[in-house]
C-alpha cells in the first residue's frame, strides 16, 4: 500500500469502515469513466447512509485491463479522483471498488462471482461498440468472430455477452435470483439496446434460457454523464505533488456529474437517488438531449479541432469561431430535434455544456474524443441528421462535421503528418476515404457504420460539399465559410 498510508492535506477518504463491505454489484469495463461515476455515486452511499452490500468487484474481460488490475490491486482498490475545475483540483479517494478480476487469469472466478447470489447488479461500460449492434439493420451482429466461438462453446465464454449468458445460465440451475444488467454506455436507449442484444445472444445459444432472461432481468436505460480525460503522467505527478499521493492510477475528471437511472432493478439497487441520481420512469429525453448535444459536439468540434491543429478540447471552445459553430450546431440543427425534457432549461443547459467543454484546467484530449468514430457518430451525430431531414430541417452543420471525420479519415492532416487512427475499423475506413478522393460516397456505401443516413443523396451532396472544401482550403477557412454563408 505504498503511498496510501498518509494522504496529506486533509482530502475526503472513505469515512467507512470498508472490511465491514460487501459486493454487490460487478462491473465489467473498469477504466477512467465508472471511476468517476458508478463508482463515486456508490462511494457516497457508503459515506451517507447504512447500506454496505453494494462493493463494486472489478472485471476485465480485455488483455488490457491486466493494467488497471495490477494499478488497483497494488493500492487496495483505492484510487484518487481529482475533480479540476477552471480554479482548483480537488481530490477525494474513493473506497467502493473492493476486488478486481481479470477474465483471461482465471475465467471460472469470474463466472463464479457472476453467479452468486451477492451479486445483483452487473453494471457495463464496454464501450459504444461493445454492444455488436449492426447499425443497418439494429439487431445483434451475430456473425462477430469473437461471438461465433462463445456460441460454439457456452460453458467457456471470452466476450461479455458469453460471460453474462453462463452466468445466468447458472443462477437459473441453481434456483438464484437474477441480477439487473445495468448499461452505462453512451447510447440512446441503453437498456433496451442491452436487452436485445444480450437476448438475441442468448436466443441463439439457449432459447429456452433466453426465455427465462426475457422475463427475469431487468435492463434499466440510463443517462450517465462526466467528462473524464485520460489519464497522463502529468496526472500523476501532480496527485504526487499536489495530494502527496503515489497513485498508479488517478482519475481526473470534471466537477459535474450527472446520472438519470431508470427504475427498473430486480434484485434491489444502492440509494443511488439519496446521492445526486435522479431515479425516473422515462431516461428518453434525457438520454437524447445528453447524447445529441454533449457528445454529438465533442464530435464536432473534435475533427474539425484537429484538422486546425488543436490538441486540448478547452483550446477549440477558446477560438471563437468554432465557439460560434458548436453554439449554432447545436441551436440550429440539435434543438430542433428533442423533445422536451422535464425540469430542464435547455438554454441554460446548453449554457452549461459551453461552459463545461471551456474548462481549461481539465485538459480533455481532441484525440480521445476522435477515437472510435465508427461506433460514436452513428449514435451521436446520424441520428439527429436523419431526423433533422425527415422534417426538411438544416443539416449544414451537421454534414461539416461528417465532413471533418472523413477528412480525418484519410489519415494525412493539413501539414502533410500522419494521423493516427484508432477505431477498430481504421483500415478500412482509410481505405474508403482514400479510394474515394474528394468524395464521401465510398465511405457512405459502409452500411455497418452509415446505415440508411448513408442513401440520403441531399445529405450526401452536402458532406461532399463541405470535404471538398476542407481539401481546398482547409479546416479554418472552411469554417469560416460556414459561419458566414449559412444564415
Ligand atoms: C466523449 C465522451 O468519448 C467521447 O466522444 O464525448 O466520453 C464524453 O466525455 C462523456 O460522455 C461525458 O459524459
């Protein structure tokens, strides 16, 4: 426990005893996000109220997460969490993650604590590709390599939905309760796309068992909100210096959270609503207006940020110029498309996002956001063009920023250097980017990724538009060119 014996300056640790924990819940995809979000909501339960069988156990279904199992392990599970704020860092370490487990280590453990009957909550953040939705057809990609061998062999699962399956399987034999499956990924009606997904899984390896899931799990839509940078060395050594804290493995993270849960657990649930979540019958509003607005122009302003040379997203919301798009974007071509959303003043609430991406001590990276675009702009910018133009609303905004991520694609930026690119589909997404020239019909004609926003010739014509632009002459004129033409 180096490091953790005497934290100077008076920061928050956890005020309870933690050998007298439980686990209640496991949450499979443990990195920066459900350290500063599940996570810290359950570690204010702790601190507030009596409830003590709601410990988070760590699991790891990747060869990466070896890392963070080692980083957790060697610290007791404790962790620092910095909330930086445009003044001040403040840290608190944060107790509610009690044991991790990696599932190439030791499988059978993992299907053992999935399957006992302390567990009653699964909770997920495997990210927005995790979930093999086929983005053509919305059902469950079932022809995934990894999926085929976990169908062949059930009883020895490697992906998530292999793991959840058999364990289920066995609570079922053994007369267990089932748990609630919990989504905290960023997309539109987590719950139900979970629910789909895991039964058309279970669908095809056990029908009966898929019967039994349908009417036993419970699978809650939830918003979940927090930007959480990725750590650096820089974190680290300022926990050291700052904190007088040797941690492995920080969280650094913004001031505000923000979870709205849906109520529907069915083995019982922490008083997450005592802590700051807001417990609702109907996430929907919730979920599109965070999703649309927040990650729909982290997008934005990310591709176009970094074809005009930015590195920090802070940097991009000081430029007035991509202030103004972002702003417009969002009034203009987002609006539009929610529905109201109860007790919600989204001025105010767009206010506050403009406010919250212009942190400048938070240092969120342009490059985070610009990973993965296949799996993110299918849930967080082609829907609302889609709607935007079955109601014959503008989309110029919209079509720059699809515009930017397949200029991005290309895999040159303005001065000639490589970009780097990380999604699971790079390869062939810079192969289509690049046989298709000044054009983004090669790359529309991906259905997994475009769907049917990729037959729409009018939204086509204008992302066309917009990509021969930024080749002609480049991202900050190509912007101001927007600014200044679309009225
Ligand atoms: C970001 C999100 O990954 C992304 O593209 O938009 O990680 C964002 O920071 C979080 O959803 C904020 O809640």
């Amino acid at each position: 426990m180096a490091g953790w014996q005497a934290p100077s300056k008076g920061l928050r640790t956890p005020s309870y005893d933690r050998s007298s924990l439980t686990e209640g819940i496991v949450h499979i995809g443990v990195g920066g996000f459900h350290r500063a979000h599940e996570a810290v909501y359950t570690d204010d339960v702790f601190s507030t109220t009596d409830e003590k069988n709601w410990a988070i156990c760590g699991v790891g279904l990747l060869p990466h997460d070896q890392r963070m199992k080692e980083a957790l392990e060697s610290q007791d599970y404790l962790y620092t969490l910095v909330e930086k704020s445009a003044g001040k860092n403040e840290a608190r370490v944060v107790g509610s993650i009690t044991s991790f487990l990696l599932a190439l280590e030791n499988p059978e453990k993992v299907l053992a604590k999935l399957s006992s009957s302390e567990i009653r909550i699964v909770s997920l953040t495997i990210t927005e590709g995790g979930y093999c939705l086929n983005q053509s057809t919305g059902e469950f990609d079932g022809a995934n390599a990894d999926v085929q061998v976990d169908l062949a062999n059930p009883h020895t699962p490697r992906t998530v939905f292999g793991y959840v399956t058999e364990a289920l399987r066995r609570r079922r034999d053994a007369g267990t309760p089932a748990f609630t499956l919990l989504s905290c990924d960023n997309i539109q009606h987590n719950g139900d796309v979970a629910r789909k997904m895991f039964l058309s899984f279970a669908e095809l390896c056990n029908p009966g068992l898929a019967e039994w899931i349908s009417q036993n799990v419970a699978f809650p839509n939830c918003m979940v909100d927090r930007i959480t940078p990725a750590t650096t060395d820089a974190d680290r050594e300022m926990v050291r210096t700052e904190f007088g804290i040797d941690d492995a493995w920080p969280v650094v993270c913004e001031p505000f959270r923000q979870w709205v849960v849906e109520d529907n657990f069915c083995n019982g649930r922490p008083s997450w609503e005592r802590v700051g979540a807001q417990m609702t019958h109907n996430v929907h509003p919730y979920e599109a207006m965070k999703i649309r607005l927040l990650n729909g122009s982290h997008s934005a302003m990310a591709y176009l940020g970094y074809l005009a040379g930015f590195t920090y997203i802070h940097e991009v919301m000081a430029d007035m110029e991509f202030q103004t798009y972002i702003q417009r974007l969002m009034d203009e071509e987002v609006t539009p498309i929610l529905m109201p959303v109860p007790g919600v003043d989204l001025e105010q609430y767009k206010a506050t996002l403009i406010e919250r991406f212009a942190n400048p001590n938070i240092g969120d990276q342009v490059a985070r956001i610009c990973m993965d675009g296949s799996n993110k702009l299918p849930k967080f910018i082609f829907p609302t063009a889609e709607e935007q133009l079955a109601r014959a609303g503008q989309t110029h905004f919209l079509a720059l920023a699809v515009a930017s991520w397949c200029r991005f694609l290309n895999g040159t930026d303005e001065k000639g250097y490589e970009i780097s690119l990380d999604d699971p589909r790079a390869e062939t997404l810079r192969g289509a980017a690049i046989a298709g020239g000044h054009k983004a019909d090669k790359l529309f004609a991906m259905e997994e990724v475009f769907g049917s926003l990729g037959t729409s010739k009018e939204f086509i014509n204008q992302v066309n538009k917009a990509l021969q632009s930024l080749y002609d002459m480049g991202a900050r004129k190509t912007l101001r060119r927007y600014l200044a033409s679309v009225s």
